[in-house]
C-alpha cells in the first residue's frame, strides 16, 4: 500500500528539510517549495520485493497518478506468481479505491465506500485475494440476501469490478464469474402514483409558494430531484418554455453540505418543455425575489434541504388525506400521466433521460395499455388471409 506525504524543499539548503512555523528548521528560510511524494513497494521481476519512491509533484494528486501509471504500466508491476499469492483483499481494495477515485465522480466514489466498507471488506479483508474462492463468494452472497434485490446488484458488481481489477493487473482469475447471480424474486413495488388531481389536492394544502413551485417542476417535468434542485434561473427558459438539464445536486459527499454534479448519465443531459402554468408558476416566484435570485431557483444560496422538502410533502399529503408518496414517486407519477394519455415509451425514456428505452420500459412496462384483443384479431386476420387469398377482407 502506498503512504503519500507532503514535503518542504529549501532552496537555500537545497534540500528537503524539516519546517517549524513556516520556515526551515536549519537556516530559518523561508524560501520553501511544496512538493508531494509517495513510497510504496513492489516485485520485482524475479520476486525480490524493493522499495520505491516518487517525488517533486506540486499536488497529493499528481503523486496518487503517478503511483497508478507505475504498478499499471511499469513492467516490474507486482503481476507476478509470487506477489499474487501475498495479495490481501485488504491491500486490494486500498490499491482500487484510488483507481475509482481517479476515474469516477464523487457521488459514485461516494456509494462505492459505502458498498465496500458496509458489506464487502469486512468479510473478505483478510482473505488472500487467490483464495478467494466460488464457495467463499456463495457463502457471502448468503450474508446480503436479506436485502432488496436491486442493492444486491449493487454490492455484486462492486465485488465484481474489484476481482476483475485483481485479475487485469494481477493476474489472479475473477471467481465470481463462476458463481450464480442473485435470483430476482417477485416482490411488491413501492411505486406509488398521484394522479394530477390528487397532486393538485395535495398542493392546495401546502401554504409555501417556494415549494409548491419546487414539487410542481418534479411533477410535471418527470425531472429526478437533484436535478431541480441543481437548477438555476439561466435554467429556465421561460419565455420558450424549456428547461435545460445539465447538472444535479448530491448531498453524499463527506465534507461536503451538497456537491454540484454531472447528471447520472450522458441522456440524463437534455432540454425539455415544460407547460404554460409551470412557467407562469415559475414567473411569479423569480418575481418575488426582487432581483435578488441567488445561485439556485430554490433555495437561492444554497439548495433546498432535503429534510424539508420531505416534511412539506408528507404534511401536504397528510393534509389532503392522500396515502404516502416518496419525492421519486412524483417522477413516476409525470410518467404514468404520459402513457395514460398514449405518448409514445421511446418520448417518455428521451423525457426522463433514461440511458436506453430497455430501463423505461422495465419500470412501466406494468403501466402500459394490454390491448390482448386488438392483438389477437391482427393474428387471426392474418391467418384467415392465407386460408383464403382470395378474401380481401
């Protein structure tokens, strides 16, 4: 595992030195540069284990990459027999992390720590990655089975994507590929739907403007919540009538209050239109403001807190006698007002941002019109025409 540390270079003893209260402990200078380094071993080819070390990089950054493009592109790359039957889970998932850091955004970072320190390390930390076998992997399957189907996915494929990165660099076979995937059992959907009047009921029971405005956008743009709650005015195009998605707020970021994020996918960016009385909604609270808009369309400085819009829906709810919704539930509900109404499945995945038309329709496949008898008389028409050409009927 490699261990970063920051380092002082006096340029009047033209060395690495020690620092007390900003100047060089040997001379008292204060001419210092900065610079990272890292150290951290490796195998050699014949399987003499050595130090290295890496220095002169301006950020911790720059020495995280450069430990990455040594032990992934350099030939002494502890690829071989002798290190890949040392190899810990543990000294695994420390290696990887830094890879996934580098190469995802911090939301994804984010759930894969909780994934792997929740439900994976704990279990196979002190496993030898080469002995990690089919049998192993069942028996851990067995300790997640309690949870949803779609979460054991989740944790299936961060174990997965760990075995194959061991298998790319070291060499050592991904067992997983061996072991069944978890069976999908049926199981009841927590989708709820408002139609429209029962949305507008809803809101007619919740005084504050600002977020009647804020459930009104979810509801009728089908738009994920981080996705408003990431807008702001030059967002809305309120004179046309469209709203451009292209960023979205998450609130998973350790250190962090809320962070500005791509959307979930390369669909997920997209212009939508949006209805007259939305925009006219939206006319009347930008005016509110008094030209004091802010960074956000809600919230102004700082996005929505999610506390509170979760209070003010359920009070809403509650309020008009409705059963209880989930803010997803909006989105699911601006769906199934558009198949109701016979939108095409290919307009309402472009709608949503859905990354293929296979994910829509594996969430509203259910919703859809069952014309079995309009089908069936397509069928039978058909074959009574090869019975009988000559029937032009």
């Amino acid at each position: 595992m490699a261990s970063f540390e920051q380092l002082h270079y006096c340029k009047n003893c033209k060395k690495n030195v020690a620092v007390e209260n900003g100047k060089c402990k040997t001379c008292g200078s204060t001419q210092l540069n900065k610079t990272w380094s890292t150290r951290f071993r490796y195998i050699e080819e014949d399987g003499v284990e050595k130090q290295k070390r890496l220095s002169g990089f301006s950020t911790k950054k720059e020495a995280q990459d450069a430990y990455l493009n040594f032990m992934a592109c350099a030939k002494k790359y502890e690829k071989t027999a002798d290190v890949s039957k040392k190899l810990t889970f543990n000294a695994l998932f420390e290696e990887y992390k830094l890879y996934f850091q580098k190469h995802s955004k911090k939301s994804s970072y984010q759930s894969f720590l909780q994934r792997t320190n929740g439900h994976i390390l704990n279990y196979f930390k002190d496993y030898k990655v080469k002995d990690i076998t089919p049998k192993l992997i069942l028996e851990w399957q067995n300790t997640v089975e309690k949870y949803s189907y779609n979460y054991k996915l989740h944790l299936r494929t961060t174990l997965s994507s760990l075995l194959r990165y061991a298998e790319t660099y070291y060499g050592i076979p991904n067992q997983l590929v061996k072991v069944a995937s978890f069976k999908k059992t049926p199981q009841k959907s927590e989708m709820r739907i408002w139609t429209p009047e029962q949305f507008e009921l809803a809101m007619s029971h919740l005084n504050n403007f600002e977020y009647r405005v804020f459930f009104s956008a979810l509801f009728y743009t089908g738009a994920r919540k981080g996705e408003i709650m990431a807008t702001s005015w030059d967002d809305w195009d309120l004179e046309n009538n469209i709203l451009t998605i292209n960023k979205t707020v998450t609130k998973k970021i350790d250190g962090y209050k809320y962070w500005i994020d791509t959307p979930k996918n390369e669909t997920s960016n997209r212009k939508i239109k949006i209805p007259n009385h939305l925009a006219e909604m939206l006319k009347e609270l930008k005016s509110s403001r008094h030209g004091i808009l802010g960074k956000f369309t809600f919230g102004v400085d700082e996005p929505l807190s999610e506390t509170s819009i979760l209070r003010h829906l359920d009070n809403a709810s509650k309020s008009a006698g409705l059963p209880h919704i989930r803010i997803h539930d909006l989105r699911h509900s601006h769906a199934s007002l558009l198949i109701s109404q016979g939108v095409s499945i290919v307009s309402i995945a472009k709608r949503l941002g859905h990354s293929n038309i296979e994910r829509t329709l594996n969430t509203y496949a259910h919703m859809l019109p069952h014309e079995e008898d309009a089908l069936i008389g397509v069928l039978e028409k058909q074959h009574n025409l090869l019975k009988n050409p000559n029937n032009c009927a």
